[in-house]
C-alpha cells in the first residue's frame, strides 16, 4: 500500500479569479477565453505554487514525495512544474486524465446566477439531488468523480506500493479522494464540505496503513508564508 498520499489543490487560476469576480457581480458567465483544461496559473498562483516547492524542499526525508501524480488540466501541470523545480526534487509526473476536475456540461462556464436564469429546472434538480448525485446533461455528479477516483487510487497503490506520492489536482477532486480513502459517507462529506472549501495550494495529507488511511493534514496553507492565501470554491458546485 502507499504510505502516504500529499493532496495539493493547484495554485489559483485566471479562472478562479474571473469566476470569483463573475460571481460578486452577479454576471451569468465566468467570461474567460479558455477551455477549462487550459485555464491557466494567476500569478498569485505561480506564487503559490513556488511557496508549495519551498515547502516541500525543506520536509524531512522521511516525508519527501518520491512519486508524482497530476491532472493533465494546465493549472494542475503548471503548479506541478513549480513546486517540484523549486523543490529540486526531480520527480517525473504521471499525468493521469482521472485526476481532471468535475466536467459541468450545458452549465460549463456558467455562474450560479447564469444556472438559475438560463436552466431554471437544472438548478432545481441541482437543489433536490444534492451536490453527490446531480449530473448536469453532458457532465458529471460528484459521485460519477468518485467513481473514476477509485481506480486511480488503486493504480497508485500498486503502482507506487509504499512509497510517499504528491497528487496535484483540484478542489472536489481532493474532496472526493478524501471519500473514497477514508471511507466517508455522503453525510460525512458534506458536513465537512459546508464547513470549509479546499484553497489553492492547500496541503492535505493521507497517511495509509492496516486500518486503511486517515487524514493526518487537511487543506493547510501554512506552508504559503509570504504569498497570498486565496480561496475559491469550485464553479458550480455551490
């Protein structure tokens, strides 16, 4: 089994700021050029993501990543890149399509208001379902995430049997690999969900062993120092 598992939440993103933004507002459209797999790094992200590589250069040896495993989307890449060349640690990424964020279908790009004016009867079912079991058309509930999660934590097991491995990806996928390892239920998650979101660059730390694993750290940003801790829940997913 893997010994330990170090989630890290990218650094922020153009598009953090302008869903932030688009929301404060009260605009219905996020407003960016980018698909979302190509979304890039703010420079408050690139900040970030380097505080995070001075963070992991300064571990003891005994908590250093030895394996490396991230979304393909370019914000998590990016992030990756960073840290691990501030780091110096050298570690070659596994870049894995199951660690991609939650796909929103017909409500990509959309703002909560956007979703309420443009596609009242999805933000109704949104409000009935819930955050786990809402499938917007041509996108993904949290569940359907947690199904593909499963099997890359178990190609990481055994790929990486006891070894020490940084994931870099996003906020409900974090939430989700927390789900499916800890063997939370859906009441569980969620309570935790309304109590706090995952900020960028944040660290949480699984730790695996017979019981299974447990969380030893969750979404710590003390490592952040002099860089700006921001906070931006996931686009659709309030």
């Amino acid at each position: 089994m893997t010994s330990r598992l170090v989630l890290v939440r990218h650094g922020e993103s153009e598009g953090n700021v302008a869903a932030t933004r688009a929301e404060r507002t009260g605009a219905e459209t996020v407003g960016v050029p980018w698909r979302d797999a190509d979304t890039p790094l703010s420079a408050t992200g690139e900040e970030q993501a380097r505080a995070l590589g001075a963070h992991l250069a300064a571990l003891p040896a005994g908590e250093t990543p030895d394996a490396l495993w991230c979304s393909p989307y370019v914000r998590a890449r990016r992030t990756a890149e960073l840290a691990v060349e501030k780091a110096g640690l050298g570690l070659r990424p596994v870049i894995d399509e199951r660690l991609r964020d939650r796909e929103l279908g017909i409500l990509d790009g959309l703002t909560s208001h956007g979703v309420d004016a443009r596609f009242p009867d999805e933000a109704a079912r949104r409000d009935r379902l819930g955050k786990m079991y809402f499938r917007p058309p041509g996108g993904e509930s949290w569940s359907d995430v947690a199904l593909r999660l499963r099997s890359v934590v178990g190609d990481i097991e055994r790929r990486e049997a006891g070894r020490r491995v940084l994931v870099v990806c996003h906020d409900a996928v974090i939430w989700l690999l927390r789900y499916v390892c800890e063997g939370l239920t859906e009441d569980e998650l969620m309570a935790q969900v309304a109590e706090r979101s995952v900020r960028n660059a944040s660290v949480t730390v699984l730790v695996g062993g017979p019981a299974g694993w447990r969380a030893e750290v969750v979404d710590d940003v003390a490592h952040l120092g002099g860089a700006e801790v921001t906070e931006h829940p996931g686009q659709g997913d309030d």
